[in-house]
C-alpha cells in the first residue's frame, strides 16, 4: 500500500493505481495526430482519393490541426477503434464513396503495421510518467492501464516505454462490452488483479476517465491537465486534479521510509 499526495491532498492506503494511456501517460495530440493523418493517407491511396481529402478525414476522426490539439468530441483518442472507423466511414459517404468499411479497417490495420517499427516517431511519454509508475512498482502497489486503444497497441507503446515490467495489467475497449465510462474496464482489471475497489485509485485526462472512476467507486480518481479535460471540468468531478503526473507523489509514511532507507543500505 501507498499514500499518494496530489496538491497537498493524500489518498491513503492505495494498493493499485490504473492509469489512462493517452494524454496520461503518452503526450495526446503527438500521438494521435501522426497515427490519423497515417490512417487518412492510407485509405486515400487506397481509394484513390486526391490529398485534399486526408484533411477532412483528418478532421472527421479528430484532429483540429489548426488549434494544435483533439477535438473535444473525438472520436479519436475518446472512443473505440469502431467508432472512429466509422467516422471515416461516414465521411466518405459525404462525399459520394458507399460501402468503404473494409477499406478504412483496412487500413487501419495497416497503420498500425507501419507504425510498429517506428514508435519512436510516435511516443512521447508525458513528464514524469516513467518515474511515477516507477516508483509504484517499487514500493509495491500494482498498476495498471485501461485505454479506448486495443490492448495490444497500448502494450506496444508501453513496452518502448521501458514499462513492460512495471504494469500488471492492460485492458483495451476491446476487452469490454461498455468502453468509458462505463465501468467495465475497471471491474475487469479489479477481478483479475483480486483487488478492492476500495483500494484503488483512477489516473485520467478526459472527463470519461473521472467519470468511469466514479461509476466504479473507487478510492479517489484523479485528473491531469495533460489532455482533453480543463481543470474546471475535472474539479467538478473531483477534488484531485494535478497539472500532469508529474505532481502525482508518494507520500510515504516513516515506516515505509525506514524500511526503504534499510533497503537501501
């Protein structure tokens, strides 16, 4: 068990803490705005669409080019994979095109291809995301993920992340029949990691991570400013809202502190 201080403010006696992925742990718009305007390429050039038309899949999925950042709605960054295919689905039957689904699951799949050896294009790990989980594995409190990203691609990134042995478990929207913030990811990590709800705490940037912390009753959830959610939004959902994870600290008692100066002997 740890104490975690946010802003002066500690939730004690936390046994796992589960984080969101993306604006949480990853940098947001890096992120996501590389892998849509791959996705929008690919399902041009696989339709034989002019360039023009990558912007307005661009936008249809999510990205505010302009504004430098996600739109609030999504779909992408927000929603299940199903759902931003659709999105690009709905945008070429805008345009004229029917029946275009397998070609943008198509190449969806294929971006996700040509990103895999090249993540480091993609990945930027927010300040102090590395060190946080780092420190929870050392001092003995499990951590987890829950993402709208596909379980396997979220462990990718992790994974180049340095965190493959520092994350217990990794639940993507695939693996549940409700995506946030409905509660399901959570129960699903809370069942196979045999931990209370009691004892955990929720680590997100949207408003849908608050919200599935929430309907889950855990301990405490806590928002970070390094998303989608402003601090107004994420303060009137909870009373913990830190600039990013970087602000998220241990605070150990001076038993846990002796044992770990021992340990460090």
């Amino acid at each position: 068990m740890v104490n975690l201080s946010v802003n002066s403010k500690v939730i004690h006696d936390v046994g796992l803490v589960i984080f969101d992925k993306d604006g949480t742990l990853i940098e947001l718009y890096h992120y996501w705005s590389q892998m849509v305007a791959l996705r929008a390429r690919l399902i041009c050039e696989a339709l034989g669409l002019e360039k023009t038309h990558e912007e307005g899949l661009k936008w249809a999925l999510g990205i505010d080019e302009k504004a430098g950042r996600l739109r609030p709605a999504g779909p992408v960054g927000l929603k299940k994979r199903e759902v931003v295919i659709q999105a690009a689905v709905d945008y070429l039957a805008g345009v004229g095109l029917r029946e275009t689904r397998p070609v943008c699951s198509a190449a969806f799949e294929r971006a996700d291809e040509e990103s895999g050896p090249d993540l480091g294009r993609f990945i930027r790990p927010v300040t102090g995301a590395r060190t946080l989980v780092g420190a929870l594995h050392a001092n003995g409190c499990r951590v987890a993920v829950a993402t709208v990203d596909l379980s396997r691609r979220a462990r990718l990134a992790l994974d180049f992340m340095g965190l493959e042995d520092q994350i217990d478990l990794v639940v993507g929207a695939e693996k549940v029949g409700r995506s946030k913030p409905a509660p399901d990811m959570i129960h699903l990590i809370l069942k196979t990691l045999g931990i209370e709800a009691s004892q955990a705490v929720m680590v997100g940037d949207a408003l849908t991570d608050v919200q599935m912390g929430l309907n889950a009753g855990l301990k405490a959830t806590i928002g970070v400013l390094s998303g989608f959610a402003t601090a107004e939004q994420l303060r009137a959902q909870t009373p913990f809202v830190a600039q990013d994870v970087s602000k998220i600290l241990l605070d150990l008692s001076k038993k846990q502190r002796f044992v770990k100066a021992a340990q460090n002997k």
